[in-house]
C-alpha cells in the first residue's frame, strides 16, 4: 500500500474544543499530518505558545493584539521559535497560509473572514465554523472548488458519509437523483421533553450541561436552545443543495446516530459511533481517506437502545424559525445568527431568560428586510444591524 502523504494543516481556534481535538488528532497521527500553524483569539496565551512548542507549528495568529507581548514571553518560555501575526489581518493571513488543509474552529461569525480568506486562497477548508458559511451563504459558496469544503459538524460528516454510498460527489454535486431527505439527528440538549412553560426559569449552569457534547460554551447553549440545529439545517441545505423540506429533524437522545439519507427506494442510510468529534475532525483532515483509531467505534458485546422521536416545535421554535430564514435567504440567516450571538451572551450574562433568546431572535428575524447578500459588506451590514437591534430589545 502507498504510504499517505504527510499534509500540513493550519488549525484556527486551536485553543478551544474543536481546535484542542484536532490537535489531539493531529499529534497521535504524526505520519499523516502535520501542524502549519496555529490561530487564537488571545484569551489563553500559555496554551496556545504551549501548542506552538509542541506541534513544531511555524506561525502563530492572536486576533487580539494587546496579547502579543504575553504570547511572544510564552512562546519563549516554551522554547517555540514561531513566528508572530497579529490581529484580525493577522489571523486572515493564516487562513491563506500555504498547507495542504485549513480546520476554522473559530466560534461565531468572527469565522467568516478565515472562511473567506482560505477559499480565496484556494485552500481545502474544513470547517467547523458552520456560521460563517450560513451568514455568508451564496458568497462564500461562489468560492468553493468542488471537493474543497469539507464538513466537520458530526451531523454534515454523517451525512456526507451516508451520501458517498452514492459513489463519490461529482462536480459540486452531493445529492443524486436517488436522494430523497435528510435526516439530521438533534440530541434534544439538556431540556429535551420539558414544555416552554417548564424552561421559564431555567438557569445558565443547567443550560451548559449538555447530556451528551463537551463543546464551547456558545455552541452548548446553542444546543439548548436548538439555534444550533436551526443552524445545522441551514448548513445542509447550503452544503449539499437540497430544499429545506426535503431535511428533516430527528430527536435522538444517545447522539450516536450523527445522521442518516433516505434514499429514493425507501432505504436509509445512518453513520453510527460514540459522540466524539475527533472522528468528524480527522475524516475531515483526511478526506477522503479515514484515519485509523480516530475514535473508539460503537461497543457491539453490551446491549444498545437508540431511540427517535419527532422535534417538539412549539417547545422549540428555532428550528422552524431557521428554516423560514434559511427560505428567506439573502442577509436573513446572518441576521438570525448575529441576534442569537448577542442574545447568548446576554443570557450567559443573566440578563435574559432563557426563553428570551430565541423570542429576541424571532423578533429582530422579523423586523429585518433581507436582501441578497451579494457582497462582504452588505453581510457585515446585515450582522452589525442585528446586533444592534437584538441589544437594544434585550436592554442594553
Ligand atoms: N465543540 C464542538 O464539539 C463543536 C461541534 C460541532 C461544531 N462546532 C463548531 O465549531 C466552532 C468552534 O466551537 P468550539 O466549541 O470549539 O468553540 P470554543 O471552545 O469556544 O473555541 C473557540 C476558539 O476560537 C478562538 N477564537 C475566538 N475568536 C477568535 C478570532 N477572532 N480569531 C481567531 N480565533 C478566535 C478561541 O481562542 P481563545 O482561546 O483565545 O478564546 C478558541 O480557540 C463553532 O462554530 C461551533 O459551532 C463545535
């Protein structure tokens, strides 16, 4: 067998969850990849130089520039000779630095300018970062080469797993003719069953112990509050170009179903192993190969129950109100994202209830007249308005 080329990879928000697993990834498979280089926000200096000195990374990105000198005293403690880029730019420059794959695992729409900047690049992007593909939609697609954007949310690697029993995607196009729906399965978060009535009062803390993810702290309330899912439908419709009501919701508590595809002759497809997202993250960075021991696989000698039961919308409403969004187009799903940001800091903060997030995001959804989307600016435009509207209707 041919051995596998070594590929270089450029991990952005290698300090948080997803960047942490991926580094993981990256270290117990030194044959297969290697680390480029390293891009943080600037809150955590000693453990981004520490991952600097231990990956060999050549480049190291803080967007925060008051955190260089801070970063530029670890990186020496660590005896890392890495090189220093700052700010924004300076993470920008990173997403376009010559390797053979970019992961984005920014969280929130600060991703977007990574996105941007590896595909103009003409960089291989896997991407964690889901908002900046829902808030830049259609422009960001314009910069995709085919094969060259790969999934790494456990539910779009699913189903780009149960697609490839299709034979592999052509130009751009993921779903054959025989595609009927996706299934994009929702563990439920840690309020799943309980009436809106029974979430009024529900606090921060319950709301960031997610029943079956260990994820950064915006995409667990997300999870909550199945923004997230609302956000991952609109991901799919966007990755694998199928109409919104061909993509259906499942609830499935144990989250070991990532996904499934019901094809056009009644059978359907699932991908199946242990909540674990350095599966998604190293069949991303080895596309299209699999990397062995990337996860521990189902246990098959103890007894399994995998359940499913249909979303509950009038407890959770986000979903639907993704999908009206993500029908709507244009700078409609940036503007539910940026609201929802907002109204998941403010929650976090204490200063709106729970069911108060996803009621602020329908109410700036609905004050906002999309429009097309076609450029960068009229994205950022879109974003900063919704934020300023969801402040100003939280309070602040
Ligand atoms: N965690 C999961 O299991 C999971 C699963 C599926 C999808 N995702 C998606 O993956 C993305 C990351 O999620 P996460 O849970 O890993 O988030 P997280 O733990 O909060 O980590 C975010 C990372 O982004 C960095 N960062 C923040 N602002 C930045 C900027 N302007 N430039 C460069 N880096 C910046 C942070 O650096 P600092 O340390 O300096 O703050 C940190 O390294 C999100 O889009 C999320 O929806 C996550």
């Amino acid at each position: 067998m041919q051995p596998h080329p070594t590929r270089s990879v450029v991990v952005l928000g290698s300090t948080g969850s997803i960047g942490t697993q991926a580094l993981d990834v990256i270290a117990r498979n030194p044959q297969r990849f290697r680390v480029a280089g390293l891009a943080a926000g600037g809150r955590r200096v000693d453990l981004l130089a520490r991952q600097a000195a231990e990956s060999g990374a050549e480049v190291v990105a803080v967007a925060d520039t008051a955190a260089v000198p801070a970063l530029r005293e670890a990186l020496a403690a660590h005896r890392s000779t890495a090189r220093i880029l700052a700010g924004p730019d300076g993470v920008a420059e990173l997403a376009a630095w010559p390797c053979d794959v970019v992961l984005n695992g920014i969280d929130g729409a600060l991703g977007l300018a990574s996105t941007l900047a590896a595909l103009e690049a003409g960089r291989t992007l896997a991407l964690a970062n889901k908002e900046s593909l829902i808030m830049g939609g259609p422009l960001v697609k314009r910069l995709v080469k085919p094969g060259r954007l790969l999934p790494v949310d456990s539910e779009h690697s699913a189903l780009a797993q149960c697609l490839w029993a299709e034979g592999p995607p052509g130009e751009g196009e993921w779903i054959g003719r025989s595609v009927r729906r996706l299934v994009v399965t929702a563990s439920g978060g840690p309020f799943r069953g309980r009436s809106r009535a029974e979430m009024a009062d529900v606090t921060p803390e319950q709301a960031m112990a997610h029943p079956t993810w260990s994820m950064g702290p915006v995409v667990t309330v997300n999870s909550a509050t199945l923004v997230n899912k609302g956000l991952e439908v609109i991901e799919a419709h966007l990755l694998f170009d199928i109409e919104f009501d061909r993509i259906t919701v499942m609830v499935h508590p144990q989250s070991v179903v990532h996904s499934m595809v019901e094809f056009m002759d009644g059978s359907v497809i699932a991908q199946a192993s242990p909540p674990d997202m350095r599966l998604p993250i190293a069949l991303a960075l080895g596309w299209p190969e699999r990397v062995p021991q990337a996860a521990r696989p189902v246990d098959w000698t103890t007894a399994h129950t995998w359940t499913f039961e249909p979303l509950d919308d009038e407890a959770f409403p986000s979903v639907a109100l993704a999908r009206r969004v993500g029908m709507a187009g244009g700078t409609a799903p940036a503007v539910y994202n940026a609201a929802n940001e907002v109204c998941v800091e403010a929650f976090r903060k204490g200063r709106l209830p729970f069911l108060g997030i996803v009621d602020t995001v329908a109410k700036v959804v609905d004050q906002h007249d999309p429009t097309p989307a076609e450029s960068i600016e009229e994205i950022l435009d879109a974003d900063a308005w919704a934020r300023a509207r969801a402040a100003e209707l939280v309070g602040r």
